[in-house]
C-alpha cells in the first residue's frame, strides 16, 4: 500500500503507536473502528508495520565497507559499557567520522543500513545500541520501544555522548566528528551539539526535539536541519529554536520538505517519500564533506 492511498488518520494514531503514546494492540482496534468507504482502515495500519529486508539498501557484505560490533566504555551511562556498530570505508584510513543515531526503539536494520550508507559516502560511521546495556536490539520495534522507555534517560544520552568521543578518539578517524539521527536520535543531535560544542564539526539532525534555547549559546557546529511538512509537534519547536540559533549567531540550515511526514527518511515504511528522502540525504553527505573534510 502507497503512502498515498493510506488516510491521514491512520498515520496519525501510527505517530502516536511510533512514540509510545498507545501500544500495537491500541493502534490497530483503533484504525480497525475507521471506516473509508465503508472499509475498515486495519489493513493501512498493518501497512505502516516496517519492511527492514526489503528496504535495504547497503549489504552488510558490501565490498566496498567493513562492518562490525563494537564494545567500548561508557563512564555514567546506563550500565557503563556500550556496544555499537562499526562501519568503515575500503581504503586508506583515517577517514572523518560521522555517529548514526538510532530512533526510540533501539539500533534496528534500518539504522544499521543508515551507517553503512554513511560509510560508502567515505566516512567512518559508528550506530550505537542504546538498548546493548539491557540485551540489545531485541529483533521487534515494540519490544525494542519498551525497553528504550524503561532505562534511565538521562544516562541513556550519556551513553550517546560517550559513543561520540569513542568514535572521534577512533584509530580510524581524522578526529573530525559529525553526528546525525532520527526523530529520537535527532533530538539526541541536537543534544550533542550542545554537550560537545567545539568537539562536534557537524550535525545533521532529522526531525528531532530541538535543543533548550537557553542552551544554544553551547553549540559551536553548523548544524543542517531537516523537518518534515505535517509533523505538528517537532515543529511548533522550530520558531523559538530558529530564534535562539540567529541570536547566538550559530550557522544552520533548516529545510522543510513539502508533503512529507515525521518519517519520511525511513524506507522501511509507507511513511517514505522517496524524493524528499533523497534530497535530504544528498544534503547530508554534502553538509558532511563540506565541514568534515
């Protein structure tokens, strides 16, 4: 089913199933009480369940990348130990660094391609597991999402900020780091650059929490920042972010693409606008060589 042909209340209560706000059960009673047409809407909403084979996009056998897990410390994280997925382009090292920053359901195939995208555009990329103190990944979004809600937030981003300086510090990398993320790992951008201020060369985040005005004074990277056109509680933060990040003189980009959704970057749903996602992407890798190099 097309992104086009699925109503947009059902991509609504998919919104409010993606960040925790009702469960799988709730989500899919509720778009089976829809009617279109005299139809029930079950069938668009089991649509938006993601598709991670079919949307990837970058073998993990890729000749062109070398791929592996990771274990490395975490000093007043969640546990005190991370674990996180390494990609590294074929060729001479080292190479700039760029952290992939998973959504609020752990490091999932699609995240996991992300990084291997990331890594045959030339950089060293690193997705970190949130969820590898509690088991990891679990194979399921819905479990993956429970367990991202169960753990202590605050050491969770610590365990972010402590993947980026792992990365930078890498054998492999020039020490040049930038970071992106999705709608959670977005927000956890912004975050960073906020903590790492002169450490972070570049973020890229995609619809993601902005960071606390008072806090913007910190930032010291150029930041591009994508958002989607309907995505009404990302975006009624962008006026006061826009404002403190003019005030305090940071540069940044900020592009909205139009028809899209929270989402649209990720392929492994009808959420997916091909042409936006492109766009994006292409202005990410650009952004990257350009403050990376």
């Amino acid at each position: 089913m097309t992104r086009n042909e699925i109503d947009p209340r059902v991509f609504d209560l998919y919104d409010n199933y993606c960040h925790g706000r009702i469960d799988r059960r709730r989500f899919l009673d509720r778009a089976a009480a829809l009617t279109i047409g005299g139809v029930s809407a079950l069938a668009m909403a089991q649509s938006l369940m993601p598709s991670y084979a079919e949307a990837e996009l970058i073998s993990f056998t890729d000749e062109r990348l070398k791929a592996r897990y990771v274990d490395y410390p975490s000093p007043g994280g969640t546990s005190g130990e991370m674990r996180g997925y390494l990609v590294q382009p074929t060729g001479e090292r080292p190479f700039p660094a760029v952290l992939v920053i998973h959504e609020n359901r752990g490091l999932n195939p699609y995240i996991e391609d992300v990084a291997r995208r990331v890594a045959v555009a030339g950089f060293l990329a690193l997705a970190p597991d949130g969820l590898s103190p509690i088991g990891g990944y679990p194979g399921n979004d819905d479990d993956g999402r429970a367990m991202q809600r169960s753990l202590d937030q605050l050491g969770l981003r610590e365990d972010m900020l402590n993947s980026a300086r792992y990365l930078k510090s890498h054998s492999s990398s020039t020490g040049k780091l930038g970071a992106t993320g999705f709608c959670w790992g977005g927000g956890t951008t912004n975050f960073l650059a906020v903590k790492l201020g002169s450490d972070l060369n570049a973020g890229v985040p995609f619809y993601g929490r902005a960071a606390d005005s008072n806090d913007v004074v910190k930032i010291r990277a150029p930041l591009l920042i994508h958002y989607a056109e309907d995505d009404e509680r990302v975006n009624a933060m962008r006026p006061d972010y826009e404002a403190a990040l003019k005030s305090n003189n940071v540069q940044y980009q900020m592009h909205t693409y139009a028809g899209t959704r929270h989402g649209f970057h990720n392929n492994s749903t009808p959420r997916f606008d091909e042409a936006a996602a492109e766009l994006a992407w292409n202005r990410t890798i650009a952004f990257f060589r350009e403050h990376l190099a």
